[in-house]
C-alpha cells in the first residue's frame, strides 16, 4: 500500500473515530497512527473546540476521552464527505 501523508481533515477524522466509545490519550494514539507530538497539538484542539471530552474526571484513575455529541456530529459529516469523494 502506498504510503500518503494524510490531510487535517483525515487526521481529525481518525482521531475522533477511535475516541467515540472512550479511550486513553494513548490508545487513541497508537490508533490513529499519530507520533507523540502530532497527536498532541492535534487532541489539544480538539479538546479546546469541545469535539472531544474527558469522561468522568477522577485523580486516581488513568483518564478516559470520549467524542462528544458535537465530536459525532463533526464526524458523521466527514464520513459522509468520505463517501461522496
């Protein structure tokens, strides 16, 4: 398969995939094929912009982020672009 480097928009798409049913920051890493500090300055935003949110903070337990409904909004439209290219 060849190797392609992936637009914003398939970044933010992939990250918000892998944290629609929750995930540590980790896990959503790994997942959307993203280096530490890429996927850094990308999450950040995403959690500014509200398109994803922590669930349940608790100091005593590995963090746990989730797509909110406006990060599932976001995303149906995206997959649906998908499609339509």
């Amino acid at each position: 398969m060849p190797r392609y480097r992936r637009s914003r928009i398939e970044v933010v798409r992939d990250i918000l995939k892998e944290a629609r049913k929750g995930a540590n920051k980790t896990r959503i890493m790994y997942r959307s094929s993203l280096n530490f500090a890429c996927f850094t300055r990308y999450f950040e935003e995403l959690i500014e912009k509200g398109l994803i949110v922590e669930v349940e903070p608790n100091p005593n337990v590995v963090k746990i982020y989730r797509t909110s409904e406006k990060g599932l909004r976001l995303l149906e439209v995206l997959e649906k672009a998908e499609e339509l290219i």
